[in-house]
DNA sequence: ATTATATTCAAGAAAAGTATTGAATTATTG
DNA sequence: CAATAATTCAATACTTTTCTTGAATATAAT
C-alpha cells in the first residue's frame, strides 16, 4: 500500500463512521442509549420510526462500532459501545450547540418559550448540591433514572410530577434534569412548576454528560 | 414549536453539520486547511480533485460553518473556521484510531511498512526537546512549516531531505512530523533515513495537534 | 478595452442513502 | 410441536449526494 492508498483508506474509513453519524434519527437513537441499554421496541417507543426502519438504523451504528447488541429472549438490546464515544458524542453536541448559530438560536428559543433560560450548568450544579434546600429532579422514565442517574437526584418522571411534587416546599430551590441539553422533559418540568410558583430551573446538561464528567475526573 | 419539532430541528441541524464531515475528499481538505490556508488551486494540488468539485465540497465547508474564505486578488484563500472546531476534529480522528479496528489496523501496516512503528507522542516529545541531541524535522512543504511549526523544529521538505542532511551526525537522534496521523511525509522521512543508518522515529501526531494542545495549556 | 486566470455556477448522469412493505428468522410459550 | 412475538432480511421506490462538463463571473494584467 502506497502513501495515496494509505490516506483514502483512512479517510474512507473516518468518512464510513461519520456517514454513520450524519443521520438525525441515529442520533436521537444514540441519546436513547446513552440513558442505557434499550430494545428494539424501546428505541421505536420513543421516536417515530417504525421497528423495521429502527432495526436498519440500529444495524448502521453497529456495524460502525457505535453501538453494540446483547440478545436475551426475544429481546435483542443495544447500547452504546463504550465512554469514548460518549464523550466524542458530547464533544459534537457541545461544538454544534455553540459554533453554529442557527442550533444555538434554536436552542435558545426553546429555553425561552419553556422560561427556563436561566439554566444551571453541571460545574454550578456541582457547588450547589451541598446545600439542602436545592431538590434535584430526575425527569426521565423511572427506568432510566434507575439505571444511573445523578448523585442525590430524586426520581420525578414527568407524568407523576404534579402529583407527587404535593409536599414539597416552594422555598426549595428545584432543578430539573433530563437526557442531555436537547431533552424536552426539563423544560416541561420547568414550565409546570414555575406556573404553581415553585423556584425552578432546568440543567443545561443531562445524565450522560454527568456521568462522562465523573469519570474524567477520577 | 412543541418539543417534538424541537427536537427534530436540533437534530437536523446535527446531522447536517456531520454529513458536512462524511466524505473523504472533506477530510483531507480539512486536513490540509489544518496547515493554513489555502487556495482552491492549493487545495487541488495535493489532491486528486477538478477545481469545480474542490470548489463545491469547499463551499459545502463553508455553509457549515467549517472554514471561512476571503478574497485576494484573483484567489479566494480558505481556512478552518476555529481552533474549537480542529480541537474537534482531533477529537474525531483520535477516537477513530483507537476504536476502530479496521483504521487502527490500517495504521500500524503503514507504519510497520516505513519502520516507524516506534513513534514518538506530543507529550514524549515534550520531555525529550529539551536534550541538545535530538533533532526535529518539519517535512511538510515549507510554507506550511511558515504558517506555523513546532517550537525548536528545523524545515526540512522531504524533498530536499537527502541533500540538506548531509551535515548531520549519525548519533543525533531524529524525529520527523508532519501534518497529522494520515500524514505519510514523515513515513517517507523515517523510511529514507533509517536506511541511511540514521536513528530516527516519527511523531504520532502533526503540527496541528501541537498546536491545540499549546492553546490548551495556557 | 481586451485578454488571461481563478473561481463559481448550473445542469445532468451516476452512485449512495433512506423508508416502506411483506416475508423470513429466531426464541419463547402453551 | 404449533403458535406467538421481536427482530431482521430483501426488494423496491424515492431522495440526496457526488462527479463531470461547459458556461459564467470576477479580478488582474496587457
């Protein structure tokens, strides 16, 4: 192999995984899975594919080593293939969210339209957690919340929020937490409480991005 | 814009910006933009692209906030957008060398093919640079080693390797880069020296990587 | 002004990616 | 062992991406 076969073979290779990637509901898929391992039928549940489709996009991002597949009954389950390319994942959302403006501003109106601009980040959240009268809420599906989820976090899916939500206090200091800075369900959260007059903001983050920071800094 | 529209324009956005990044002939345009700028007759030059299609897949670039352009005279010179988005493309590169196995194999033929298995890292190199006896080689073209170079590294173009080397000594330990991973200029060197009995490794990585990790540690 | 040069534009053909449909496969359950 | 359920496979139509070709544009030099 010459120098001219080495380079396209390797940026063949670089362009096959990015080729992977630059599908919008792959990348929603893989949001999913970064909250854990999902089936079939669990990824088709939360998007609007059907599950042939959703099979054929799992089938991409595992033969790119995206993600990986454990089979257990009828069940076969995906998840992410490992932490670094979690963290290159998040590397991506973070550049596009700040270096493209067309993203930021639509990003910036959902927070607006959801008052929840006033987002905290996961550095802050980190400071802040010491303090007894801030209440973390995981929003997410019981299922994801259990598992992983923020150190201290309480489990608060959406749909038992009002109910639930009864015998706490509007002095506390509330923050919401999804999947990670495009999840809708903080912003939900935080629409719904801040109507009944609770102190509540969203974190600009979510579990996934949590989790790589911790183990970054071990 | 409910959640489910939001989501979908995020995505979009996402996916557009990585189909931006998923095909080769981008990659090597980006990498050879790493160097500094360029022309669209530069970027044609070291590579096997017409000048319409550099010039389309460089405006392709552009609409995604990858590189920007100005104007001289009859040239329109082109350059990456920002050291957040090479520090991003490292990022990519680097994840894609260490977990894909087919790229990773790829690699090391190469490498095991010009006797520079034994490269040397950034952060090797660091601690070596200050000995007197090592000798750094930028093999790149000379206006990119003008553009911008490693501290203390000496220009010397593959082409004119043979003939300028004449006066170094056998015992001086060498080590040749280039501009990145994919970069074979500095295969070439190790491979053309080494058997000419002089000791010398190549550097993984390139002047670019360098150069973030420089930015990085301020 | 005319000519030369670098780049971009526009249109069409070829190649690759995507969604849909219904059948096939695999493992469980009765 | 037949019936059921989750997933995958295969074929097709549709859309998008890519390369090629030749013309158009813009700037500089004569």
């Amino acid at each position: 192999m010459n120098g001219r076969e080495f380079k396209d073979a390797m940026y063949d290779g670089l362009a096959k995984l990015l080729k992977a990637l630059s599908n919008p509901y792959r990348l929603e898929i893989i949001e999913m899975l970064s909250q854990g391992e999902k089936s079939v039928e669990g990824v088709v549940n939360s998007t609007n594919l059907t599950v042939a489709n959703a099979s054929q996009h799992l089938q991409v991002l595992k033969n790119n080593y995206i993600v990986k597949s454990r089979k257990e009954g009828h069940y076969v389950y995906y998840s992410l293939i490992n932490d670094e390319f979690l963290s290159l994942y998040q590397h991506i959302i973070k550049y596009a969210v700040s270096e493209i403006a067309e993203l930021e501003k639509t990003l910036n109106q959902q927070r607006k339209d959801n008052k929840s601009l006033n987002a905290v980040s996961l550095d802050k959240l980190n400071s802040m957690i010491h303090d007894e009268s801030v209440l973390l809420l995981d929003v997410r599906p019981s299922i994801e919340y259990e598992f992983g989820h923020i150190m201290g976090a309480i489990s608060m899916p959406i749909s038992e929020l009002m109910s639930k939500l009864k015998g706490f206090s509007k002095d506390k200091e509330i923050i919401a937490y999804c999947r990670g800075p495009f999840c809708v369900l903080a912003d939900d959260a935080v629409r719904l409480l801040s109507e009944k007059g609770y102190k509540v903001r969203r974190l600009d983050e979510g579990y996934p991005e949590w989790k790589v920071k911790q183990s970054e800094s071990i």
